[in-house]
C-alpha cells in the first residue's frame, strides 16, 4: 500500500489550499507537545550506491493479514488525519553484497545531512555515491525521502544531492489528508542559484529568504533555520527533532568499545539498575558495573596517532574512554571483577546493546540495526522481538540480517520481512515476502533456501 505523495513530486500550498488549513499546519506543528507520535511510515531511496531505480521500505501494515495485528502492529491516532496500521518490526535479508547495508547507509546519510550539513566545510565534496555501474546514472543525483510522523503531524521530507551540492530539497505537511508543502528548494542549473517556493503555512515571514541566502549548496534549508535561528522557526523544528531525537541508527565502531552510550547510561544508579536488568534477562549473571573513566591526552606521549585520532573526532587535545568493569559472584559467594577484555563478545555485544534498546523501548524511538545477526545471538533476537512486541512500545526495529531462524521463528508476517538482491545489472531490489503468493503457515525458511523468493547467493562449484 503506497500512501499518498510520491518521491518525485508533491502539490504546492498555494491558492489551491484553504486558509484555514495552513493556519491549522502553522498552530499545530508549532505546538510538539500536544501528542508524542514519532513513527516511520517509509523510507525511499533512488540512485545511491547500489540502488538505482527508487526503492521504498514501507513500514505499512498489509491490511488482508489478521495474523498477529495486535501484537506486530499498531495504528497511529493523529488528529483529523487517518493513517494505516503500521509495522513495529521489519526484517530485511539477502545474500552477502546484495545491498543490505546500502539502505542503511541511505538513511543514516540523511540523517548525518539533516544534523550535520550546516558544519560541512564547503570545499569537501559530500559523500553521496550515485550509481555507479550506469553511465547515465553515475552523473545523476541522488534522492532520499523519509515519510514519517512527529507529534501531531505526518510529515514528507526529501532531498536530492550529488557530491558538490543539494539539487532539490522539499518539506511537507499533511493535515486531514490533505497535503501542505512548506517549503521547496530547487538548483537552476543555467543561472546557478537555489529557487525557493515557501508554503504560506510556513512561519518566519521575510527572514526565510534571509536563510535560505544563508543554506549553501551543501546545506539543507531545514538544518540552516532549525540550528541557526531561536524563534523564528519553531516550526520546522519539529520535523527536526524526528531525526534528532527519535531516529536511532546503530553504527557500532571500535570508538564505541571504549565509550559505548551504555557505559555512559550506567553512570547513574538507575541506568545501571536497568542494564543489569536487561543483561540478567538473558542470562549474564552480572551483579554490578562500575565504569572507570581514563583520559586520553595529546600530551601523553605526542604520539602523532593519538593527534590524527583527535583530529578526526574533531576533539580538542582530550578524549574520556569509560571502560566497564563487571562483577560477578563466584562459587563462594564472593564478587569477582571482569575487565571488558575478560568477558565474551557476546556479553559485550549484549553490554552495548542494552542502553540503545533501553531507550527505544521506552522512548517509542525508531531503531535502525545493519546485521543484528551478527552481534547478537539467534535466540536473543527472537527475544528482542517477542519483547517489542509484548511491551506497550510504539517503537520500532528495523534491523537487516542473514539469520533464516527468524523465518522459522514466526514471529514476523509476511509484510513484515523484505529482501534485497541484486539484478543480472548488480541493481539492488527491495521487495516484501507479501509479493509472493503463500499463506502465513508455509514454511517461509525452506522456500527462501529453494530460492523461491531470490535474494540468496549464487554459488559455483
């Protein structure tokens, strides 16, 4: 089920729209504390890396299943709009290479564009890559657009770019069905210059054309006015706040090893209370965790590592490391302690873990994870799973992996578990198990290895 609006074009709140409608926009996306919805409703991508042709996941809900509609979906309420039932967990698989983490990639590169494009320096190129295996393609732009819900509104957010500017950039607004457009943006390639059309639901009178002349080519308008101004864009700062606060994309990196957000929420009695919890609850017997903290200082050694080190993390001349010490008890009842190195990956795996599913479970976030299989344990995803779905959470796990127990498991429908695989052209294709003719008791693991839903390797011997 596709929603209304499409990632290449959007009607304008002009003359065509009511008044009364854009006042209702402007009154009601500049009051965020009204309802505390933050859901992905989909997510497209064209023209990026392996994706060449548009791609959508769509976290809507197929309405003809009625297996398992209470626990793995939910429908949104928001005033004067009716929306679907939408998914609260989406399994993605296929083969290695395929293009998995590409989507992955795709939105945590609008994520990065959203939060950080205002601090870009303007002589490095952007690190957008188009497709690359057509020659058409490789000089084109590429295009993102994240449909989603914060607070009272439902909003369409989406840019195009290549690696020396932002071509085209659009924000809209849906209220009672109807679509508002905020703002567009669009490069005129003969005179070189932005045109910016601006909705009349859009707050800040004549200072938005005074940020917009302030938005670089390599800037998007809604990061410039939401990081740059106080006042005049409480507005915008809503959608903002989606990708800012709700959006969580798991890039674990060997930084994190060191000060991963867990050892930071186990600082306080209460978070630790609750990472114990969580790591008891799949049996790490863990009793207490202290978190000793050590400063890595250029003055050490001058080791030019640690300086080039600093300087990519855009630090200063220190960095704090909070390494976790666990306590176990031994067979006499005495406490042991366990340095990170002494413990398995996999209870490190769990460790870093914790503090992230913590928060989107209690905060209804949005959890984005590339290879979940491969830090985790099969039976700890199924319980992640059996535990989103149990809890009154509205958040929501998209996660990407190569572990066929989660078919087997059940756990998901068939609109819940897509595919990624690659076209004799190497083109990266998105599509759901609910494009395949069955019914929700067929064996899903054994036809996916027959290769009857495609997105398996294709091994020569």
């Amino acid at each position: 089920m596709r929603l209304q609006g499409s990632l290449y074009s959007s009607p304008a709140c002009g003359p065509s729209h009511r008044p009364s409608a854009c006042r209702f926009v402007a009154h009601l996306c500049g009051n965020p504390a009204q309802v505390d919805l933050k859901m992905l409703i989909q997510f497209t991508v064209a023209n990026f890396k392996s994706f060449r042709e548009p791609q959508t996941l769509s976290m809507v809900a197929a309405p003809t299943l009625k297996r398992l509609r209470e626990l793995n979906t939910f429908t949104p309420k928001v005033a004067g709009h009716r929306l679907p039932a939408l998914l609260r967990c989406a399994a993605i698989f296929g083969p290695n290479a395929a293009g998995k983490s590409n989507l992955v990639k795709a939105l945590s590169f609008v994520e990065f564009m959203v939060m950080r494009s205002a601090d870009l320096n303007p002589d490095d190129p952007l690190d957008v890559q188009s497709f690359r295996l057509d020659e058409t393609t490789s000089s084109e732009d590429s295009t993102f657009e994240v449909d989603f819900i914060e607070g009272e509104c439902r909003f369409q957010f989406g840019f195009s770019a290549n690696r020396d500017r932002i071509t085209s950039e659009w924000m809209i607004c849906y209220t009672s069905n109807r679509p508002t457009e905020l703002y567009r943006r669009q490069y005129d390639h003969e005179s070189k210059q932005d045109a910016y059309i601006f909705g009349r639901a859009l707050e800040g009178g004549r200072l938005r054309k005074d940020w917009a002349a302030q938005s670089g080519p390599k800037t998007l308008f809604l990061s410039r006015v939401v990081q740059a101004s106080s006042e005049e864009f409480q507005q915008l700062r809503v959608p903002y706040r989606w990708f800012s606060k709700r959006l969580r994309i798991d890039k674990p990196t060997r930084l994190q090893d060191r000060n991963s957000y867990t050892s930071q929420v186990c600082e306080t009695e209460e978070g630790k209370r609750k990472v114990l919890e969580f790591l008891n609850a799949f049996d790490i017997p863990v009793v207490d965790i202290e978190i000793q903290r050590k400063k890595l200082s250029l003055s050490d050694d001058g080791s030019p590592f640690k300086a080039e080190f600093l300087r990519e993390l855009k630090l200063d001349s220190e960095f704090t490391f909070r390494d976790p010490v666990f306590t176990h008890l031994s067979s006499a009842g005495k406490p042991v302690a366990f340095t990170a190195n002494d413990e398995s990956e996999g209870t490190m795996n769990l460790y870093h873990f914790a503090a992230k599913w913590i928060d989107v479970i209690e905060n209804s976030f949005v959890l984005v994870v590339d290879e979940l299989d491969s830090s985790l344990h099969p039976l700890a995803v199924w319980e992640l799973i059996r535990r989103l779905r149990d809890s009154r959470s509205e958040a929501q796990l998209i996660f990407t992996t190569h572990d066929i127990a989660v078919l087997r498991s059940k756990l998901l429908r068939r609109d819940q578990t897509f595919f990624v695989s690659p076209t004799q052209k190497r083109e990266s294709q998105l599509y759901s198990l609910m494009d395949f003719k069955g019914r929700e008791e067929d064996a899903f693991e054994d036809r996916y290895l027959q290769g009857r839903y495609g997105a398996t390797p294709l091994i020569t011997r």
